[in-house]
C-alpha cells in the first residue's frame, strides 16, 4: 500500500514538472489562441462596436452576411479568385525555379538566396508602396512599354480588368519559401532511381513524370495547403496597393473583415466574418487532404 502511494507521488511530480517546463507556452495559448477564439465566437452572435458591451443578436449577422450584405460577396469573389490563380502559378514558378537549382554549379548557394529574398521582404508596406509605383499611370512598367512602342496611359492597379492580377504578380514573386521545400524534396529522391531510369533509356521528360512528380507528391500536397491558407489571409497587399478598388475588385476577404471590424466598429459583425472563413478554409483543407489519397504517393504505407 505504502509503495503504491510513494509510486503515485512519483508520477504527480513528474506530470507537475512537466506541466512547469510548458506553462509558459500553456499561459500563452489559453491568454493568446484559446480566450480570444472563445470571444470571437461568442462575438459573432452580438452587436458589438468596441465602445460599449456588447448585445446578443443571434444569427442576425450571418444572415446579413450571406442575404443582405453585397460587398461581402464581392470580397468573397476577390479572395476565390486570387487563391484560384495565384496559387496554383506560385506553386508551378516554384517547382520550375527548383528544379533548375537543383544542380550542381559554381554559385548555386548565392542564387537560391537572391531567390528566396522576395518571400522574406515580399509581404512588407515598403514592398507593397513600389509595387503600387510599378504599375501606376507613371510607372515604370509603362515606361517600359512606352519603350517597346506601346504606349498606355493606363493604371493597371486602377484598372477592374487588371488591377487584382497585378496583386496575383505580386503573390507569384512571393515564392522563395516554396521553392526551398520544393528544393528540399528534390535533395531526398534517391538518385538511384534516375539512374535506372537512365539505363532502361527514359529521356528528362519521362523522369520528370515518372519519378520526380511522384516522389514530390507529399511536399506539393503541404505547400497546396500553406499557400491555399496564406492565400485566404491576404491583406497588406489590398490595403496598399489598391484600398480594395477599383469597384471593390480588390476587396480581398481580410480586407473587408479589417474595415468592418475596426474602421465601420462592427466587431460582432467581424467575427462573424472570421468564424465563416475559419470553417471554409478548413473545410477546403479537409478536401485537399481527402483528396490526397488519390494522387499523393508514399515510399512506405501500412497495410
């Protein structure tokens, strides 16, 4: 009896030293993730405008968002389409730029840095602020054009027909992380496979298609998912660039979410807001996943 209880303390203190060693990242879920989370969803159920407490509506502000609301379908449209074009084009730039540095030449190093430099400094206001000179009424893309004959005196960030894929350019040039995953998928193909590829006579096409897709399949199934959610989450961009115009064209999902919630102090409408893109993107997540098993391949599966 007595080593049973000396044994139960033994495994308390070892539990309670557990639990000193992660309190600190413990406090910081619960006061940072966890709270905030909680008060969002209880939010998204009342009129709130940060002034004064808040008053329970019920579901009054997703039916207003779903049936009443029009600018929130045009930021609906804005961000599908974003996700819809500039994800899947980063992906591709990405795994080109790779492979192509997947090689052994003198400088490689240097390259695959000066490559991954636009992803670190890509999401910054300075960057935002020239991208929105490049491609202004006197900017120098039009300089350039104006060279090569072509002379416009269009802004393509104010243009409707223009202006949301000169953020998708800016979301393409974003693709260092990418490109390194990639990179690092491509370091942990055996090369035996290429060199029995080689003997049975298959050409780079082949390989390429038979071998080195098959084997990235994993690390694009986890960049298709990081860049699906960044995708959902742009912002800065939208802001800077265009301020959601022209004609809400740019009214990215964020965007919208930000002016409700603290330009308009429509809190509770807000994280209404957060709690559809939270279930969306995770149910969109949930798709990916599900489809994976039928086209991501693994070097090893359980029976």
């Amino acid at each position: 009896m007595t080593s049973n209880i000396a044994a139960v303390r033994t495994r308390w203190k070892e539990h309670l030293t557990g639990y000193v060693f992660i309190a600190p990242w413990l406090l910081g879920f619960i006061g940072f993730a966890l709270f905030p989370l909680t008060s969002s969803l209880y939010l998204s159920f009342t009129e709130y405008d940060l002034l004064s407490a808040p008053e329970w509506i019920g579901w009054d502000n997703y039916r207003r968002m779903l049936f009443e609301d029009e600018r929130y379908w045009n930021a609906v449209r804005a961000t599908l389409i974003y996700v819809a074009v500039a994800v899947p084009l980063k992906l591709l730039f990405a795994l080109i730029v790779a492979l192509i540095l997947n090689q052994s030449l003198r400088g490689i190093a240097i390259l695959r840095s000066v490559y991954y430099l636009p992803s670190i400094i890509g999401g910054s206001v300075a960057v935002a602020v020239m991208w929105r000179q490049l491609f202004g009424m006197d900017g120098a893309v039009n300089s350039f054009l104006s060279m090569l004959g072509k002379t416009t005196n269009v802004s393509w960030i104010m243009n409707p027909d223009t202006a949301i894929y000169t953020i998708v350019l800016l979301g393409v040039w974003q693709f260092g992380s990418s490109m390194l995953i990639f990179l690092a998928g491509l370091k942990q193909i055996p090369s035996g496979l290429y060199e029995a590829a080689v003997i049975d006579g298959a050409g780079r096409w082949q390989q390429f298609l038979k071998i080195t897709l098959p084997q990235l399949t994993p690390v694009i199934l986890f960049n298709l998912i990081m860049q699906v959610i960044a995708g959902f989450k742009v912002f800065t961009e939208g802001m800077i660039i265009t301020g959601g115009g022209p004609f809400d064209q740019t009214l990215f999902y964020a965007l919208y979410l930000y002016e409700k919630s603290f330009s308009s102090f429509e809190m509770g409408y807000g994280s209404a807001m957060a709690w559809v893109m939270l279930l969306v993107v995770a149910l969109i997540t949930a798709l990916i996943f599900k489809s994976s098993t039928y086209w991501v391949h693994y070097e090893t599966k359980e029976s």
